[in-house]
C-alpha cells in the first residue's frame, strides 16, 4: 500500500465512522519500532507503522487508523484526546477501534539479565539489566548493604 492509498483509506474511514472529513495528512513511517501509529499534535497528521500491515494485514491496520482518528477528532474539537480520558475511551469503543496493536518484529529488543545485586545480610537477590554502583544502594528488605555480582550468560534467562 501506497501513501496515497492509505490517504484515501484514512479519508474513507474517517467519513463512514466518524462522519467527519480527514484534512490532514496521513502516511507510513518505518522508523516507528514500538507503536501501531501515532497522531502529532503540532501538525495534524498521523504516521501509521507499514509492519503492522504487512505481519497482521489490514483489519489490524484499520484499527489503529480509529485509534488515531479519536485522538485527531477530539483534539481539533478541544476535548478530551488522551487515552486516559473518558471521552477517548468512549469514542473508540463506539467505532470499534482497537485500544492497544499487537506486537511486530523489529521492535523493542529485550536485554538478557547480565548483574545480579547480592545483600550481605540477608541474602535477597536483585537481578539488574545493566551495570550499577552498590554503594550507592541498600538492601530494601534489611537495609543491608549490597554487592555486585556479574552473571554467566546462561544464568541470566
């Protein structure tokens, strides 16, 4: 699918089920890793993720089209646009949009635990991700103090 082709989807889609124009514009982004799409408040327009698309196919696609769409609708009426908000929530559930995308590859990577944090008192173990300074720190069950321990790489899991 085209820019242009999701333009004229998104202008469709914002006529059939929210019965109001889409006047800005809307087109792929491949950088975006983690989200389906997101709505830019300076400008208007809203950038959809292509691998959404291609891994789960167009009624996902359509989905987060909706998503978008209540945010850009309610935030050119001034109301509430956030997903926190009532009004979002409400509006989405009434076009049938979807409230979270499912996952896609090339997202985020997820780091294997490399530094485990040992209490000298109690024995309670941290896992930590990345290097830290156990001076700096306590033990949060005793107070104790701490000490840095760098795992195996099958140890991390």
């Amino acid at each position: 699918m085209t820019d242009q082709e999701l333009q004229t989807l998104v202008e469709a889609i914002s006529e059939e089920f929210f019965g109001k124009p889409f006047r800005h514009l809307a087109r792929f982004n491949r950088r975006l890793r983690t989200t389906g799409g997101r709505y830019l408040l300076q400008s208007h327009d809203i950038e959809l993720n292509p691998r959404h698309l291609e891994e789960h196919g167009e009624a996902e696609l359509i989905g987060i089209i909706k998503h978008e769409l209540c945010h850009y609708h309610l935030h050119l009426e001034k109301r509430g646009y956030r997903h926190a908000d009532r009004e979002f929530r409400e509006l989405l559930k009434q076009v049938g949009g979807s409230r979270y995308c499912r996952e896609v590859s090339g997202g985020r990577t997820r780091l294997p635990y490399r530094y485990e944090l040992v209490c000298r008192a109690c024995g309670m173990r941290y896992k930590r991700k990345r290097k830290m300074n156990p001076a700096r720190y306590r033990c949060g069950r005793c107070r104790g103090k701490l000490s840095l321990r760098e795992l195996a790489p099958a140890d991390g899991g």
